[in-house]
C-alpha cells in the first residue's frame, strides 16, 4: 500500500515522495502540500511545527516548502473516525473502569 491521500484517505498508489505535480484521483487534492505534510498544525507559528521562516497562505495547495514528509493517513483510520458505534465506545470507555 502506498501513501493515502490526506483529503479522502484512499490509497493513491505513490510509494515514495509525492512531488508537486502529484494530486489524488479520486478528489483532486494536490499531494505535496501543508495540509498533507506530517508537520501541519494550524494552531502554531505559520501553521506549521518546523521552523519556517514564511508562511504559505495557501495549504491545501502545491508549495515548495523543503520541510515537507507526508502526513500518514490510512483508509482504515478515517473510517474508525468516522464510525458513530466507535466515537461512542471511546466516549463511554473514558468513564469505565
């Protein structure tokens, strides 16, 4: 399996680093950018948890940035998240013993 894509969490057949061109066949999103690099955190400094000296407005979108390493997104992951029994199970086991 390769890298999933962050938008839609499906498989996107790249087993290596995504480059600037790549983008998910299934939804479009470009692949290289902030909102799929393992680093992006929208709350810190430029959104980003390495130090970066500018910031890139745009994050869904293709950048240069030298920082960049996917983000790891699984099908599986999305689907746990999104699993109403399961968001409930977790809720219910914080007040278990």
């Amino acid at each position: 399996m390769g890298l999933s894509c962050w938008n839609c969490g499906k498989d996107t057949g790249i087993k290596a680093k995504p480059t600037r061109i790549d983008h998910c066949v299934d939804c479009l999103a470009d692949l290289k950018c902030c909102r799929g690099c393992r680093f992006f955190e929208p709350y810190a400094a430029h959104g980003c948890r390495e130090r970066v000296d500018e910031t890139i407005k745009i994050k869904d979108k293709s950048n240069f940035c030298d920082f960049f390493q996917p983000r790891v997104v699984g099908a599986k992951a999305l689907d746990k998240l999104d699993s109403k029994d399961s968001r409930k199970k977790s809720f219910d086991d914080l007040f278990s013993d």
